[in-house]
C-alpha cells in the first residue's frame, strides 16, 4: 500500500442496546507508531480496551468520536442513526482521509471513496482501533448513566436487553434514555397508549 494514501477505519458501538445513543469512531493509525494488542473491542476485556483506548488517543495521527442521539435513533431508525454517526466521526477528523474502510455492509454518505468490509473489525487494525474508541466511550456514558438513575444497572447491562435490564423496565417503567421505537419499550408504550 502506497504510504502516502491516508486510510480512516470506522465502526460503531451500540446499535442493540435498548438505552442511549449510538457511539462510531474515525481513526487514522501512524504508521510510524504501530499499537499492538489491537483487535475487535468485543473480544478484548474492559480492562484492555482501557488501556488501548489511552494508547489509540496518544499515537493515531488523528481521531474522532460521534454519536446519534436516542432522538434520532427513534426517527431514522437505528440503520440511518449509525451511518449518520459515522459520517460525524469521519467529519469530525482533523486530519481528512484519502480513504474510509468501514466496519460491516454498509456506507455512510462520505465526500471521498469508502469501503465496507464484513467482520472489518478483526480484519483491518483501524477499524480495530475505532470499534475500541467507540466501545469504550460508550461504556463511559453507560456508567454516567447508572449514577443519574440507579435504579437501573447501565454500569453491567450498558443498555441492552438482558433479563436484569427487562425487570428494570418493568419495575421501574422506561426513562428519556431508552429507545421508544425499539422492544419492549414500544410495546409498554402502545399497551400504555402512549405511541
């Protein structure tokens, strides 16, 4: 590959969960400054996907964090929010990229060329490095989360739809967090008449 090409690998986190936004990242590595370890941030421990997260900030040549609101997952649909936070990220770049390689099947509306690549995450080390940034920061909102209600266990559950998080929902009711076009928030809502 011609040194000079700058690539930005991309992916999200947080398009399943059934709470907050969803997180995508943008990075472009150094070659200069390789970073060992990297790898798809779901089959990293936390504690690793930590210490990766310090050393991507510290030696990429430039990265960005994006997200999709809850607002804007529940009227484009969860598909458009993601592209849409990718777009942000790759935007967001203070350096430009002569190329994007996305995580999975498709493409954000870019202003230069792109490609998607299926399972990218552990096949190129930006999108390695992305998949972590946007995992991570996620993470972080997640625990932030817990600490303003803690009624609910975003801290373990992180907004998915586990059996601790359902019994939340149904004990509690749903917060301003949760995705209201997404099961079973939608369903207590219609039962409720409220959609």
């Amino acid at each position: 590959m011609d040194d000079e090409i700058i690539i930005a690998g991309v992916d999200e986190a947080g398009r399943g969960p059934l709470a907050g936004p969803v997180f995508a990242a943008a990075v472009i590595l150094d070659p200069l400054r390789p970073i060992t370890g990297l790898a798809d941030s779901k089959i990293l421990s936390a504690s690793k996907r930590d210490s990766l997260y310090i050393l991507i900030k510290e030696a990429a040549l430039s990265w960005s964090i994006a997200e999709a609101s809850v607002e804007e997952i529940d009227e484009l649909n969860i598909l458009q929010a993601t592209l849409l936070a990718m777009q942000r990220a790759v935007n967001g770049l203070p350096i430009q990229p002569d190329e994007v390689l996305v995580d999975g099947n498709r493409l954000p509306n870019l202003s230069m060329p792109a490609q998607a690549i299926v399972k990218g995450d552990s096949k190129v080390q930006a999108i390695s490095a992305a998949s972590i940034l946007a995992k991570v920061e996620r993470d972080k909102l997640m625990v932030d989360y817990h600490q303003n209600y803690p009624d609910f266990a975003f801290h373990l559950h992180k907004g998915y739809g586990t059996k601790q998080h359902l019994a939340e929902i149904e004990q509690f009711g749903f917060l301003a967090v949760h995705r209201k076009t997404f099961n079973p928030v939608k369903t207590m809502l219609m039962r409720q008449g409220k959609l």
